[in-house]
C-alpha cells in the first residue's frame, strides 16, 4: 500500500513557512562574554554527563546538556574533576542496571565529600523506575529526573541549591519522573551542531509491551511529536550545516504526528518531507518494529534517495514459538517477507538487528532457529544480549530452566556467525564505490579524512591539503581498496557527489 505524498516545497508552501517560522534563532551553550562582563564576575559552571545505553538516550543527554547551558550558562566539561554538576543518564535495559547505577554513585559520593557544593543528578529509566529510592538510598544525590522531565532540569537544580544547606535527614527531594505527555519538547533551547549528523527524535515511548521490555514503564505510552515541530528542528538544524538526519523513537516507524490542519501523518509521508527540507543529503531511523514496517515505508526506498542503504529492524528471536512468548505480534515468515521486499527495491540495503539469546524457555531447536535464521538474511551485524529478567516485565515471572552456561555458550556461537556475515560484507566492498559523508581529519592518519557510509562502516581516504575545506561535511564517492578492520576500510577518492 502507498500513501500520496505532497512536496512540501512546493505543494505544501503554507504549512512550511509555518514551519520554518516556528523555528526561534539558534541558542547554543552560552560562554561569557568579556566585552560585557565585570573582570571578577563568576565564571561559569561547569556540567559533566555520562551516558548509558541506546541513542535516545544520547539524544537526551545533548539535551540535558543544552537546557542547563541555555538557562543558567553552563558550559560541557569532560573531566569529572572541574565539574560542578554531574549528571547520570541511566538504562535499565539490562539486568543489574540499578546496581550499576548505585556502583558510580558510590565513587562521585566520595568526590561529593571532598566538594560539598558538587550537585548530582540522575536521570534516565532507571530514574524513572527507582524514583526516591535513588535519594533513600544514595541521599546525597541532589536531583531524580525521568525522560520526559529532563526539560524540568533548571527547577530541579535551582530546588536543590535551596536545599544545600539541609542535612541529608532532613532534605526535601527534588524529584520528577512523571509523565507529562510530550511537553518537554516544547521548552527545550534549539539543539546545538557538532559536525554534520544529528539525531532527531520524532516520539517518546512504546505501546508494544513486549514482555521482556521495560522502556513501557520507564517512558510511557507512544506519543508523536507534531510534524511541524519535527520539521522546525530539522531546518534549524540543516541550516547550521547538518548533513544527514537520524529519525530517533522507542518504535519509530509507528510515527503519527499531527498536522497543522488536525490530519495524521505516518513515518512514510515523515520521511518525504524531511527529504525535502534543503541541505539533508542522508536519512536514517532506528529503531523500527516489524509490526509496524509497512509497505508503504518499503516504497519510500524505491522514491527516496535520501534514505540510506541500510535498515536496523529487530527480530529479538528466529523462533515463531519464542517470539510468541516475547509478545512480539509477528513471525518470521512475515519478518522475511518485508526483508524479500525491501530487498527487491534495494538489492544492496544492509541489514542489521537485535537479539536476545537464552529467552525462558529456549530449547536448542528455537536456538537453531534463530541461528538459521541470521545465516540465512545474512545480517550485517546485530545487537545480541543474553536474556536479562527487568522487573515487573511479564518475562519475569517465566520459568527459565535454561543454565547461563548454556546461554553464554549459545550467544558466543551466534555472534561467532554475526562476526563472520561482518567481515565477508567489509571485505566484499573491495573494488566497489560507496557514497560518504566526510566528517573530520583521520586523528591517527592526519593524511587522511575519515567518514560514514551509507552501511555504517567508516570510511578512511587520502586527500590534498587545500581539498579539506571543500569535502568536509560533503558527500563523496570513493572507491574501496584496502580492509582496514571489521568497520573499517580505505579507498580513493572519486568525486564530489553533493
């Protein structure tokens, strides 16, 4: 099934320049300035953040980041030692994940006591799962924050230096993981530029209560941010010289934002516009569910371009019978058949996924399955975990008779199959040409520039010295020539293409 997609540069020109109207000027961190200040003003804060688990979370970060620098000027610092605030990010993905977080609690309590003015927050899902059992059991944490509050961070701050001075018994938490739909959006400072790629996330949470997954309970039902407001972001950020756009969401191609006029648009109708807005050579999105890859996504790879040669669509299991378990809604024939279809279209698309070994109630038969299964789509590297029981999942209540020895030995087995599909792929682009997107000067081949191609790998090649400023942020083709490393090749440029 297709969908009737209009321009948005040329069919749609109303709803565009309202779009591009409701994108405020750039506000990057602030820095002070010494045209303005007094010669002993206070200098800035400094704020450290460190990052768990998947991109969303990256993405957030970022934000995290911007909010504290746009409000109260601070600025990014890599050395937790001149920090003046850290922040945690957390994931609860993975077994043991709250342990973790209280693990590296435990050692910036001891850089907290030798700086009593350090300020430390948590955010992230397992902020959002543990609430004030953060405070109760690490009280001299300053601030709990979920996802979608992570805008609410100059309040949560400013609460908590007003609790500086009452003693850990006695102080109030500032704490806020609550839901409150999608509004953060809606007050975070225009994003900042690093380079020429950036994440965009177009919805928060899921709805598909896979049984294994927590995100439903740490971020919430699925909420769609409004096209126009998807569109803002990705003007501002393309006319600050941003390249290629990586569409981010919990189940992103379940995207239905609402239009201007009260209509719905899907993912598919998402992705024509956005390969419309000036300057995005390179469209990706992750992460995808089977369920709701649809045909007439399928079909924007034969009209777009812009869409790059790779999909990431998690499987999580070859077995019909484990994924019945998992709540997944689909099976493996219906997973081949989009995966046939798409390859119809792009006979070069690169595939990767995820998966979970060692599922309560895997035999060796639906192990088997699922090794088939990877041998047989020929994955150009997955995400694969050993199963990790979470908390208040349906999962968790599952009999597992299956020993970890016997899961550790059955993923060891099934990345050794992933590890083989890499390399035969890396070492087939030998020869071939492949479109690039330069970003930077090789830190160990200063002779060399260094980008991303359209299957992920990096791509390294030789250039001329006066050429640098021409190809940054430009995209080229280059012909491979030499194996680098699993990710990595080298090649020769060709041309200049956008």
């Amino acid at each position: 099934m297709s969908v009737t997609v209009f321009n948005p540069r040329i069919n749609n020109d109303a709803a565009v320049a309202k779009t591009t109207a409701a994108a405020p000027a750039v506000t990057a961190l602030k820095e002070p300035s010494s045209a303005q200040s007094p010669v002993h003003s206070t200098p800035p804060k400094k704020v450290f953040v460190t990052t768990q688990g998947c991109q969303m979370n990256v993405y957030d970060s970022g934000k995290m980041l911007d909010v504290l620098g746009d409000s109260h000027g601070m600025e990014v610092t890599h050395d937790i030692d001149e920090a003046d605030v850290l922040l945690m990010n957390t994931c609860s993905i993975r077994e043991k994940a709250q342990e973790k977080v209280f693990s590296e609690l435990g050692r910036w309590r001891k850089l907290k006591e030798k700086r009593p003015d350090l300020v430390i927050g948590v955010g992230g899902c397992v902020a959002s799962q543990e609430g004030d059992n953060i405070q109760k059991r690490a009280p001299y944490v300053d601030m709990v924050f979920g996802p979608q509050t992570l805008h609410r961070l100059p309040e949560l701050y400013d609460q908590s230096n007003e609790q500086r001075d009452v003693s850990p018994k006695n102080r109030i938490g500032t704490i806020d993981v609550s839901f409150p739909s999608i509004e953060k959006f809606d007050f975070l400072p225009e994003p900042r530029v690093e380079g020429y790629k950036a994440f965009v996330s177009i919805m928060e949470g899921c709805s598909k209560y896979c049984s294994f997954c927590v995100v439903p309970y740490t971020r919430g039902e699925e909420l769609s941010r409004p096209l126009d407001d998807v569109l803002a972001e990705i003007d501002s950020l393309a006319a600050q010289g941003i390249r290629e756009i990586n569409l981010l969401g919990q189940n992103v191609n379940g995207y239905r934002g609402e239009k201007d006029d009260g209509s719905v648009c899907r993912f598919a109708e998402l992705l024509h516009y956005v390969s419309h807005v000036d300057g995005v050579e390179r469209i990706r999105y992750t992460t995808s569910h089977p369920l709701e890859f649809t045909d007439d996504i399928i079909d924007a790879y034969a009209q777009l371009p812009e869409l790059v040669s790779h999909l990431h669509l998690p499987v999580q299991s070859g077995s019909n019978a484990i994924l019945a378990a998992m709540k997944r809604n689909h099976t493996i024939d219906v997973y081949i058949n989009q995966i046939n279809k798409l390859k119809a279209i792009r006979p070069d698309i690169h595939l990767s996924s995820d998966f979970i070994i060692g599922f309560p109630g895997e035999t060796d038969e639906h192990f088997q399955e699922t090794l088939n299964l990877a041998k047989a789509l020929n994955f150009d590297h997955s995400y694969s975990f050993i199963y990790s029981k979470r908390p208040g999942t349906p999962a968790a209540e599952l009999p597992d008779d299956v020993s970890f020895t016997t899961k550790k030995a059955r993923l060891a087995e099934f990345q050794k199959v992933i590890i083989d599909s890499t390399l035969a792929k890396t070492h087939e682009m030998i020869g071939t040409t492949t479109r690039v997107l330069v970003e930077q000067i090789a830190n160990r081949h200063p002779d060399c520039l260094i980008g991303t191609a359209d299957n992920t790998r990096t791509v390294m090649f030789p250039y001329d010295e006066e050429q640098m400023n021409e190809l940054l942020g430009k995209i080229v083709s280059v012909r491979v020539t030499d194996f680098v490393s699993p990710h990595m090749v080298k090649g020769e440029l060709i041309e200049v293409l956008a």
